[in-house]
C-alpha cells in the first residue's frame, strides 16, 4: 500500500504508519502543486491514497475522474495526537476502501 501525506499531514505521521510506503509532498519534491495536478502526479506514481486533512479537497476536485483513493482525516489541526487518535479507524477501514471514493474519518 503506497500512501501519500498531503502537505497539510504533518510527516511525523509516518512513524504510525510504519506497515505501508508512505511518503510526504516534500520526499516527491511536489511542493506547492495544486490539487489537480497532485492526484494526476500521485496517480502517474502509483500511489494508492492520498491522505489529507484538508475538508475542501472532495468538492474542489472530480474524484471520479482520479484512480486513487482519497482519504479525509476530520480533524481541525495537523497536529500529532489529533492525528493519532484516527489512525486505528483509518487502518480498520483500508480494505473497504475504493479508488475513485473519498473517505472521511472523524473522531
């Protein structure tokens, strides 16, 4: 499982998810690319989800149009513990998830 961490994820989520290839925006020097453009470039490197915080990202982007799975981690800030808490339900949830769907995990 290929999972890439949106810039607004903090790396240090990394550590949690220590079972999958995780990589963040900055390791694949995408730094600063647009949603659009990110999904096609995430696609093109066979990334199976996107994991992102950021609520907006679903209406803003055609996920229908993208084979990747977009994850929604519902939490108001990118902070660690916050983050930690929804990585249990993110893990239980991996196998229900389809590409093309956008997921959203809440406390």
């Amino acid at each position: 499982m290929k999972i890439l961490l949106d810039e607004c994820v903090t790396k240090k989520i990394k550590a949690h998810l220590q079972e999958f290839e995780v990589y963040t925006l900055n390791e694949m020097g995408w730094n600063g690319l647009k949603n659009g453009n990110l999904l096609k470039a995430a696609i093109k490197q066979q990334f199976d989800i996107l994991l992102t915080i950021d609520k907006n990202l679903p209406y803003q982007q055609n996920t229908l149009q993208h084979e990747i799975t977009i994850v929604v981690l519902d939490v108001k800030r990118s902070k660690i513990q916050n983050l930690v808490e929804l990585i249990p339900k993110f893990k239980a949830q991996l196998k229900q998830f389809e590409k093309t769907r956008v997921y959203r995990i809440s406390p």
